[in-house]
C-alpha cells in the first residue's frame, strides 16, 4: 500500500497502533520495510501488533506504552523515546477517541480535547528537535470531516459553558488538528519537515465500541456499514510516503485527494489558539 515506495532505514511511529485505523496503518508502513515504533496505552493489545507484524516476516517494531489522556504520561514517553537515539522520520498521530458523557483527563481538560488534540500537540513538540534532525520527515495528523460542523470559541475551547455533546466535543477536537497542522507546517517551513492532516474517511474500528446507548447504535452502523481499516488506511500512508507529495505541507486530505479543509486561510486564529494550546499543556513553544 506504499506504493511501491522502499521505506527501509525509515523510522515511523503511529499512536494508536493497537485497533483499527492505526493498526492498519502501522501493518501498512511496515509492510514497505519501514522500522515500527507502536504508540498505546495497552501493552498486550501493542504487543500483539508486534507479533503480527513479525509474523509477517517485517523487522521487530519498538513499543510504547502511554495513555495519551495524562500529560504527565506522555511527556514519560517522549522522554523514552528520546532515549533510545533513533531517528523519527514518520510521526502518524492517529490515536482518537470519543465519549457518550462528559469526562475529564487526569489533568482536568474534557478528555476527548485532551486525547484528540492536546496529546498530539503535546507529544509531537517533544518530538520535534528529533524529527527535525531525521528530515526529510513527515508528520501526519488524524482528522476528520466532521471538523466542518465545528466552531472553536478561544475563549472557551473545550466548550465548557455549552451543554455536552458527544459529536461536538469530537468535531471541535479535530477541527483544532486542523489548525495546529497549518500553524506547524507554517512553522517548520523551510526545515525538511512537512506536516499534513487527514481525514481517512468512515472506518471500521472500535472507536464507538463502548457501553451507551449511542455508542452501541453507533458501533453498529460502524461495523455493518463503514469500510474496513485497510481500505482507510491508504491516505494517511499515501500522505507519509507517497514522493508526489514531498515538500507539500499545511494541507488536508481525503481518499488521496487534498481538499479544501474550510477554515479561514487567515493564520492569526491558529497562532492564537497554538498559544492557548501551548499554555494548556505547558510548554515553552518560543522556539518552534
Ligand atoms: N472510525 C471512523 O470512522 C473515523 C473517521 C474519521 C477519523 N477517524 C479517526 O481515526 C483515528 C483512529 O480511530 P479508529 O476509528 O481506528 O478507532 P479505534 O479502533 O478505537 O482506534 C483508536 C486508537 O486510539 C487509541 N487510544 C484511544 N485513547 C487513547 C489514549 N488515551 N491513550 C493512548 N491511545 C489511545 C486506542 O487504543 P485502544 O486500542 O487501547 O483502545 C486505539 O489504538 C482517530 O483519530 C479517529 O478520530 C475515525
């Protein structure tokens, strides 16, 4: 599925390794020849992808075991990373969730902002210098359509003084994906690093496979009708490792097509939500 692109000696890790999208994702770039690093919060559910991709005859991926809703846990995994002085020349930031009820992080932020949004920012950050030494290198972020039906208060970012609602909280967060990958790809123009978002169109995952009413409806639709993870899966890896696409940052895409993804084409609204952003999680991003 890469196209006959040879990513050998190329380092990639995919959050959100274990199920669906992600899983897809990571079985496709190593299938190219790519070295693995599995980013979940599961250690039997990463080290059964390890095995799958070993068994497939691709090189033993790395693990990392990190709740993305927990700032705390993340920065913990950063710094494993770091530690192991490899490269990173693929970051798929993909891990996403979404909740019937409200539900706060371990830090206090509506979990679905804070495992969607924060922790890819957060974590990608901590990445960066090392990413940035790695180019040519690509990050990749996990969107979604449904960001067209969002609004994004600055003064009100995880929507606090609105009633919950479960589609509001997953389209606000990935509505905010989408800025953050213009303003980084803003950023890091120039520096051998591109960054592009995607929507990898209906999955058939396990994102609604939870109690709730909605959730099992959802999750019913999802698995009767939605097309399977590998079929999904290609964007996110025609993005990553598709040489048409080199250089080409700051944008969206769907179905291995770049779209319009409907904001303001005026930066001043992502800068300022990159500051909120990084005041949230608490990092100086002065630099970047
Ligand atoms: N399904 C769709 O139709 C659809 C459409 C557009 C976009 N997307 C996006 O595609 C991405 C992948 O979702 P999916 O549909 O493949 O759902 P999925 O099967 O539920 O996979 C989500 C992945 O994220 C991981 N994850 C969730 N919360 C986490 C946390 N706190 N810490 C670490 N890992 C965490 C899950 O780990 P566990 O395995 O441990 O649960 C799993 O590996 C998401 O960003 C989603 O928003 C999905």
């Amino acid at each position: 599925m890469t196209g006959g692109t040879d990513l050998s000696g190329k380092t990639c890790m995919v959050t959100g390794a274990t199920s669906g999208h992600g899983r897809a994702v990571a079985l496709s770039l190593a299938a190219g020849g790519a070295d693995l690093v599995l980013l979940g919060r599961n250690k039997d559910k990463c080290a059964a992808v390890q095995r799958e991709i070993s068994g497939r005859g691709g090189r033993r991926p790395g693990i990392l075991v990190c709740d993305l809703s927990s700032l705390t846990d993340i920065r913990r995994c950063a710094a494993e990373f770091l530690s192991w002085n490899r490269p990173l020349h693929m970051l798929v930031n993909n891990a996403g969730q979404v909740n019937e009820r409200f539900r706060e992080s371990a830090d206090g932020f509506e979990e679905t902002f804070a495992v969607n949004y924060l922790a890819m920012f957060a974590l990608t950050l901590l990445l960066l210098e090392r990413i940035k030494r790695s180019a040519p290198a690509r990050i990749i972020n996990v969107s979604s359509d449904t960001h067209y039906m969002a609004y994004l208060d600055l003064d009100d970012l995880e929507a606090r003084r609105r009633r919950y609602s479960f589609m509001g909280a997953y389209s606000r967060s990935k509505l905010a994906v989408v800025y953050f990958t213009r303003e980084l790809a803003r950023r890091l123009a120039g520096s051998g690093v591109t960054v592009n978002a995607v929507d990898p169109g209906p999955v058939r995952s396990n994102i609604a496979n939870k109690p709730g009413v909605l959730a099992r409806m959802a999750n019913a639709l999802i698995q009767c009708t939605f097309p399977k993870p590998e079929k999904a899966a290609r964007t996110a890896v025609y993005c990553a490792t598709s040489p048409d696409l080199e250089g080409a940052s700051g944008g969206y895409y769907r179905f291995m097509k770049k779209k319009d993804p409907g904001v303001s084409p005026d930066s001043e609204f992502g800068a300022r939500l990159w500051d909120i952003t990084a005041r949230m999680v608490g990092m100086d991003t002065d630099n970047i």
